[in-house]
C-alpha cells in the first residue's frame, strides 16, 4: 500500500530518481557530508579572521573607538589569521576564495558583525 503511495505521488519519473538515490545513496550521501565539512571549515575560518580583528580593535583602542578613523591592514588579517583558502558567512551556501575583496563583502552582508561592531562602537 505505501509503495502503491509513494509510486502515485512521485509519478514514473520520480521513481526512477528515486531508484537512482537509493543505488547510489553512499555516494550521494558522502559528497553532502564531504561539502558539509568543506562549508563549515569554510565558516570556522571567516569566524577566526573576524574575531581576531574584533580582538585588535578592543585591545587597541579601548571603550573610546572610532571605527571611521580606525584602518586596518585587511592583508596582514587574513595572512596571520587565515589558515585555509575559503571563507563562508553563515547562511552562505557556496564559500569565495579568502581575498579582501570577499571578505569585505561578506562582512556587508553579515547582521552578526555589523552587530558586534555596534556594541563596540558604544562601548556596551
């Protein structure tokens, strides 16, 4: 009766997709793991650059920051601090290459850091 069901809802071509899925489950399944781990190396490694520049401000400046006067050297961050060769924000699905350019847009992005940097700014 349920594979009745199932065969009704899914039609000929989703059974043969299923039948694909469940032949090649080890496979398929792997290589989400596989990508999961990628994405999260990935997320680890942007956490690790923006709390580290995060850290620089505090132990620099103090309570008394502003962040418009305040330069930082994006390079020697990502050089020091980076230890793989992608980043991912949080809800990224595909990870960019670590760059300047990358991270910055990221950061634009990202309603955590624009967060965190809010609380530093005043002094919370």
């Amino acid at each position: 009766m349920l594979k009745f069901f199932v065969s009704y809802i899914l039609g000929p071509f989703g059974l043969k997709i299923l039948d694909f899925y469940i032949h090649n489950s080890a496979i398929i399944n792997s290589i989400v793991f596989l990508y999961g781990v990628f994405l999260a190396i990935s997320h680890a490694n942007y956490k690790r650059i923006t709390n580290k520049w995060i850290q620089t401000i505090k132990n620099d400046q103090g309570k008394q920051i502003k962040i418009k006067n305040y330069k930082i050297n994006w390079e020697k961050e990502i050089k020091e601090n980076s230890n793989f060769p992608f980043i991912s924000a949080g809800s990224s699905l595909v990870p960019k290459r670590t760059s300047v350019e990358n991270l910055t847009e990221l950061l634009a992005k990202d309603k955590t850091w624009q967060k965190k940097l809010a609380e530093i700014t005043t002094g919370e």
